[in-house]
C-alpha cells in the first residue's frame, strides 16, 4: 500500500529540497520579523512622544523665585489708594539696593529689575491692598524671576554659548550668580501652572481657566449627550420597527461617527453663532459641539451594551407581566447600565482632546481669568496647549509639554474609571 | 431668573407627581380598582408638565435675546443704522450691549444710553414674563392631569408614549445634527460660490485667500482655487498612509498570528494608547522632536527640508493612524473562518504562506475598508497639520516641501473674529463642504465594503 508514494519520483531529502524548505523557513522568519519591527516602532515613536514630553514639561512644574525684602515705601503708594501705587518703582528701588554699583545707568537698571517677573509687582500690590498696615515697612516676599532666569536656572540657557547668540549676557549672568550665592534664589514647585490663568508672561501662566473650561464644556456635553444618546438607543434597539426610515437613522449615526471634528466646528460656527447668536469662546457652546460629536459613540455604545443583555432577561420579564416599557427600563436598562457608562466616559475622554471644532467658536481667546460660569468667555485644556504651542517665548515649550501632561493625566484617569467600571461590573452571561 | 424658572418647573413635576400619586392611592383606598399602578398616575403629571414647559423655556431663552435684539433696533432713533454693514451694526450692537452691562467706555452718544437702558428694562421684563409663564404653564398642566385621575384611566400607556416620543426625538437629532451640517455648509457654500466663480474655486491653481485691506491695494486681491489646497492634503495623506498601512499591517499580522495570547494582551492596549492621544499632542511632538530631527536629518544629506516640511506632519499623522489600521487588519484577519486556516496549515504550509496566501486574500476587504476609513481619517485630520503644516498654498507633490491642507485652511481662516460676509470666511465654508463630500463619500464606500465582506461568512 505505501507504494504509491511520490517519494519514489522526488527525493525527500536532497538538496534541492533542503533549499526550499529554507527558503520557506526564512520568509516565515521574515515576516515575524516584520511584525515585530512594526511593533518596534510604533512603541519607540509612543515611548518617544511620552519621553520627550516629560523631559521638557518637567521644568514647568517648578519655578524659580527669588527672596527680596521690599521696602513699601509711602513716597510710591497712597494709604487712601493702595492699589494705585507705583509698585515698579518700589521694586527698582529694591533692586538697587542689592545692587548699590549701577544707580545711574537706566540701560542697566531696566537689567535688573527684568530680572524680576513682571508679575511680581501685581501680587506685592494685592498683599498692600489686603493689607494697607504694612506701608511704610520693609517686608520680606518671595517674588518669581522671568523667564529667561528662570530658564537659565534651570539649565535651559547653557552658559557656554557664546554671548552673541545667548540671550543672557554674562554680566546678567553675573548678577544671577549672586544672588545665589546669597541664598536669596529658590526653586519651589510651580503650584501656579494649576491655579493661575493664563497669561502673556511664561512664568505666570497657568492651567486654571483651561481647565475648568474644560470642566464646563465636559459637564455640558455629558448632560446633552448622555440622556439624549440613551433614549435614542433604547428606541433604535429595542422599539424601533425595521422599516426605512430606522435604517435611515442607523446610517446616519454610523456616517456622523465618521465626520471630521472641524466639520462639526463649522456647524457649530454657523448655526450656535451665527444663526442662534450664542457667545463665542463660551464653554457652553463649546460643549453643544462636542455633545455632537460625542452622541454617536455614545448611542453606538449604549447599543452593544443593550444587545449584550440575553433574552432570558426579557423574557422572564414579560413572562411575569411586566410591560415592554417596564422590561427595558426596570431591567435591561439597569444591567446594560456599566457598559453604557464604560462607553460614556470613552466618548467624554475622546471629547476632552478635541481641539478643531472648540478653535472654530473661539475658544483659543487669550483670557485671564477663570471662567465663572459655563456662558462665560474661557479656553480649554487642549486649546490651550494650542496657544502656548504657538507663542514664541522659550518658557511656553515646557509649559505646553507641562499642559499636555496635566491633559493625558486627566485622560488616564478617564480610561482608568471606564477600565474599573468594565472590570467591576460588567456581566459576562 | 432662568434659573428660577427651572426651579419653579422642577417644584411643578414633584407636585404634580404627588398630587397624582396621593389621589390615585385615595381612589385604591375606597375599594376601586385602577387600571395603572399609582406611579403611573404620578409618572403621568410629572411628564406632561415637564416636556412642555422645558421645551416652552428653552425655546424662550432661545429666542429672547434675537427677538429684544430687534425691538431695540427698531427703537433707535430713525435713521441711524442707514447704510451700515453689518459689521458695523453689530460693532453698534455690542457696544450698546456692554453700556448696558455697566461697562462704558469713553462718552457715548445719548441714543446709545438709552437703548442701553431699554436693553435692560426690556430683558428684565423678558426674564419676569419667563417666570410668569412658566409658573401658568405648570399650574394649568398639573391641573388639566389631576383631572385624569380615574380607575379607568390608562396612565401606564399614557407614559410609555410620552417616554416613547421622548426617544424618538432623541433618535432624530441625529439626522437633524446631519441636516445642519449639510444645510449650513450648503447655504454658506452657496453664498461663497455668489461672490466666486464655482469652475475658479473647483480648478483654479491659486490659493490666496487674502482680502484687500484698502480698495486700491492691488497685490491681494485674493484667489480661491483649491487645487493646490487638495493637492497639499493628497501629500500629507500619502506620507500618512506609506508609514502607517505597512506599519499597522505587519503588526496586525504579528499579533493575530505569532504573538502568545500574554504578548497581545499586552501589546494590543499599548498600540490603543496611540489612538487615545489627542492629536494637539501629536501636532506639538511634530513640532517639537519630528520636524527637528527631520530638518537636522536634511541637512546633513544637503536636502533642502522646508521648516515645516510634509514630511513631518504625515509622519506624526501616520503614527497616529497605526492602531487604526491594525485593528481594522486584525478584525478583518479574525473574522476568517478558523477551517481556512487549519486546513492550509494541515497542508504543511507555514504560517507565513497561510497569512500570505490563504488569510490574507480572505480578509482582503476588511482591510481595504479599514484603510480607507484611515485615509478619511488623514484627510480630515486638523490639529497635526495645522501645528505641523505650512500656511501656503503650493502646487507641489514634494514631501519635502511645506504644504498646506483643505482642514489648516479651514482654521486659519475661521480663527479670530469672522464677519459672515466677506469671502474669506465663506470660502472656509467651501473647503469644509469639499472636506465633508470627500470623508463622507469614502467613508460609504468603505463602509459598504466592509459589510459586504462580513455577510460572506457569517
């Protein structure tokens, strides 16, 4: 019986057949290997993205300050009026006194004194108006230097460039080194990235006002989104009849789910602004438009979530005479409910990284205060990262790099709940 | 005083609800039987008040504002809006607006006064009435469903219906979200095309979307053809796609078919990260370590790279469409049937030869649906080229060059104060339309492949 075999007309274990199973060999490692580059680079360019943003946004979360004590002196401030006193001559006079050699020379005292945040004088005038008692004294702040010294203490300036091409000149340099050496230059963490707003100085700018739009523009978009995307996946899934005008629908959400995010900021231009007449910059409008793009994840999550619950549940719920309405929203509502949530949160994380749509209604305004209340002018985290990508002082790079990780924080902690909710609750039937 | 008026309808839907519950109850107790459980009863008041009175308040708070917007332009003293633009209008408008917000600026005319005070006297009275309605609305209603309360009285069906409508209209918005988008870029598009040729715009080979800031400036006098425009984004797409297909592909592949099911349990959420990141982080790494390292990377070959180089924002784009195209590869590898690829593994064919001979022409269409989806996706993408990207529109197809995209021209043109007449703003109105018709086109075609695909099998 083994006789017919083709070993007889070819042989098994010749060369030329040890030639081909080689060759096959090599192109199965091949191909592994070609996986396993791919896979390669696209960690390396993940590991990449995350390295060079924490190299450069790490200097952000400190910032240097220098120790002055400042003589608050009443010839610059009016008891009646204190926050109308000349506070930037109180800080020159300051400075001069560390410095008693450049008295004459307004070339080098316009030096020193831009040694000092711009911000510096603002927060000693709000300390004397809190406290009009303290003119007249000399008080000791912490104040915070500017961005060029606050880089070069970081060691972002590197001293050994040449003069001409460094933007510190060594004699400023100089005047840096010493007041280290006196101790008078600290390096706390930068506890204004969170609660300061923005702001055209690099070393007063902070998060705040982004993200609490941000806050604003998510709640509205979870209120709008989230009832709106459930009703209308409870009717598609389970009470809509087959007929053209549901197949309709389903093809719509499917294409919206699809449709550029700065489609939907146009939409948003033309009909909340123009047509409706809505504020620009507002987060509320801004959280309409993401509400918008959101709807379609959300209903198609919902959707899984509802077709995931078996039939015996409906079943024995109708069994015991309850009504379709009762079935859906006494029981298959409730046990769709963690899936529904998981997809909720995915969709509202997708929505806190979107920029386009929230640039076309004018969220990337440079404002300085927090928003108060959601109709109130404001940016958000991501176009805010936007503006400061776009500003040209050094200081912005790390604070952009500071920013962006202040949002993946934000997103991690989102996916990390929708992970939490799966694993908790989710029923595997 | 809006918030009032909320209050006031959330204290009617308890009361209403109460109201209904108790007198139901006090039926049951007299020994009647109800043909719906008391909540529905209760559930019944609740809704009827609640739907329309939210709708009556939104629809107020909607339409308050354009409505005293009109009456105070009509109150103006006859002839002081006389051949005004509307820029010029609405610059009237706000200042009026912000007068009457208690921030005066300068001395303004006295008319501006006292349309500032009607402002103010009008939108008090506007919020009073709001509340006045709201509060005559809720009685009336609550009355009109405490005299439903009967043991006859089918309350349960009563409420699915309502709830039922509810969800209806929740699934409409979706197509009304679909007729906005359509309506609005259609009328703006419509408005561009009056003021520019439809064949300029469609094959003109200038992009010069300035307007002139004097009349005799004769340098900018603007040009609409969005050729180069598309050309640009053809470019940045292709870049996009030749790192990322190959890249997702031979990941996918590795993943569905050598990986030990530890390494894709791995790997495979890690890969998710990259899509998770939102893509102002990707524009800012262009910006910040790719297009450097490019440049750096030009020089030292003696290339001229252009500071914002294509090159650079389809290869960040690229990366970011890796697990896109991976998972698309790898649903559409899982999707063949198991006994295609034991088979041709009894046969003694290796695994290479079954993913490249057996799995991979089954799982063709899946792929080709999945790519395109991505290539919409670079198409469509914004924030990574409009950081990364140049401003200028080039007839070019080198990579190497800047270009500048159909979405970059979008932002840049809408980004700041826009005036819905003029043609720059109605022109990014144009390109978003050509955007839209483009994705949506690809986007059914690829769609449709990959149903069809599936119906094979399943």
């Amino acid at each position: 019986m083994t006789d017919q075999t083709s070993s007889g007309s070819f042989d098994w274990t010749g060369p030329e057949f040890t030639a081909r199973l080689n060759k096959r060999k090599r192109s199965q490692i091949a191909l592994k290997l070609a996986g396993l580059t791919a896979i390669t680079i696209a960690f390396g360019m993940l590991f990449l993205l995350v390295a060079s943003l924490i190299s450069t946004g790490r200097h952000a979360f400190t910032q240097t300050f220098v120790q002055i004590e400042v003589f608050l002196d009443p010839a610059h401030i009016d008891s009646d009026e204190p926050n109308r006193g000349n506070y930037r001559q109180i800080l020159t006079d300051t400075m001069v006194k560390l410095f008693p050699d450049v008295v004459d020379d307004r070339a080098e005292l316009r030096k020193l004194t831009s040694m000092l945040s711009n911000g510096a004088q603002f927060s000693i005038r709000d300390s004397v108006v809190a406290d009009p008692a303290l003119i007249g004294q000399t008080v000791a702040v912490r104040v915070p230097v500017s961005d060029p010294y606050d880089q070069l203490n970081k060691g972002l300036i590197d001293r050994e460039t040449p003069e001409a091409n460094r933007r510190l000149k060594d004699d400023e340099i100089a005047n840096f080194d010493l007041l280290k050496e006196l101790g008078m230059v600290s390096k706390p963490l930068n506890r204004w990235l969170i609660t300061n707003a923005d702001s055209r100085f690099p070393e007063l700018a902070g998060l705040k006002g982004a993200i609490i739009g941000s806050f604003y523009a998510l709640m509205t978009c979870f209120l709008l989104s989230f009832p709106i995307g459930i009703g209308a996946a409870i009717y598609l899934e389970e009470f809509a009849p087959k007929n053209r005008v549901s197949d309709l629908i389903e093809i719509n959400i499917n294409n919206l789910a699809a449709v550029p995010s700065v489609v939907f900021g146009l939409l948003a231009l033309a009909v909340f602004l123009g047509w409706f007449g809505m504020p620009r910059s507002a987060p509320f409008v801004g959280g309409m438009t993401l509400a918008l793009m959101t709807l379609p994840t959300i209903i198609i999550a919902t959707r899984a979530a509802l077709k995931a619950v078996p039939p015996s549940i409906r079943e024995a719920a109708l069994g015991v005479g309850a009504s379709k309405h009762q079935v859906v929203f006494g029981h298959v509502l409730p046990l769709a409910m963690p899936g529904i949530l998981t997809g909720t949160i995915i969709g509202l994380a997708q929505a806190l990284g979107e920029t386009a749509p929230l640039l076309l209604i004018g969220m990337n305004a440079f404002i300085t205060s927090a928003p108060a209340t959601p109709f109130d002018s404001s940016t958000a985290l991501p176009t805010q990262i936007f503006i400061w990508a776009d500003s040209p002082e050094r200081g912005f790079v790390s604070r952009t790099s500071a920013a962006i990780l202040v949002l993946l924080t934000f997103l991690i902690f989102m996916n990390a709940i929708a992970i939490f909710l799966r694993n908790k609750f989710e029923r595997k039937w | 005083m809006t918030l009032f008026a909320f209050l006031i309808l959330f204290a009617a839907v308890v009361i209403g609800y109460i109201l209904n519950l108790r007198a139901a109850r006090a039926i049951r107790a007299g020994g009647t039987k109800l043909h719906s459980l008391d909540g529905f009863h209760g559930g019944f008041s609740a809704l009827v008040t609640l739907v329309p009175t939210f709708f009556f308040i939104i629809l107020w708070l909607m339409l308050q504002g354009t409505v005293i917007e009109s009456m105070i332009k009509a109150g103006l003293p006859d002839g002081t809006l006389d051949g005004l633009g509307t820029g010029q209008v609405q610059l009237i408008m706000s200042e009026i607006r912000s007068i009457a917000g208690g921030r005066i600026f300068g001395t303004p005319e006295d008319w501006k006064l006292e349309a500032a005070e009607r402002l103010v006297s009008l939108r008090s009275t506007s919020s009073l009435l709001l509340v006045v309605l709201t509060i005559a609305l809720t009685a009336g209603l609550i009355l009109l469903t405490r005299k439903t309360v009967r043991a006859e009285f089918r309350a349960r069906q009563g409420v699915e219906r309502i709830v039922l409508g509810l969800m209806v209209g929740c699934a409409t918005v979706a197509i009304f979200v679909t007729i906005g988008i359509v309506g609005s870029l259609v009328f703006e598009t419509y408005r561009f095309f009056e003021m520019v040729p439809f064949t300029d715009f469609l094959f003109g080979t200038s992009w010069e979307p300035q307007i002139p800031l004097r009349e005799d400036q004769i340098a900018a006098k603007g040009a609409f053809g969005m050729l180069p425009v598309f050309l640009g984004t053809m470019v940045i797409a292709t870049v996009a796609m030749v790192i990322a297909v190959p890249i997702g592909l031979f990941s996918a592949i590795y993943l569905h078919e050598f990986a030990s099911p530890k390494i894709r349990a791995v790997i495979k959420p890690v890969l998710e990260i990259l899509a998770g990141v939102p893509t102002v982080v990707y524009g800012f790494f262009a910006i910040l370590v790719i297009a450097p390292a490019i440049r750096s990377f030009g020089t030292d070959l003696g290339l001229p790279i252009a500071p914002n180089t294509a090159l650079a924002a389809g290869l960040v784009m690229g990366i970011m469409l890796v697990p896109f195209i991976s998972s698309f590869a790898d649903d559409a590898l899982a999707a063949v049937p198991r006994s295609l690829r034991d088979g041709s593994l009894a046969l003694g064919a290796t695994q290479a030869e079954t993913i490249s001979k057996v799995l991979f022409p089954a799982a063709i269409p899946g792929i080709v649906g999945g790519i395109l989806l991505a290539v919409s996706r670079a198409i469509g993408e914004t924030m990574i080229v409009v950081m990364a990207a140049g401003l200028i529109a080039k007839m070019t197809i080198n990579p190497l060059d800047s270009v500048t995209t159909v979405t970059v021209q979008i932002v840049t043109l809408l980004i700041g104060d826009t005036a819905f007449d003029s043609p720059k703003t109605l022109a990014a109105f144009a390109l978003g339309m050509v955007l839209f018709v483009m994705t949506l086109i690809i986007n059914i075609f690829a769609l449709r492949i990959v149903r069809k695909y599936r119906e094979i099998y399943d």
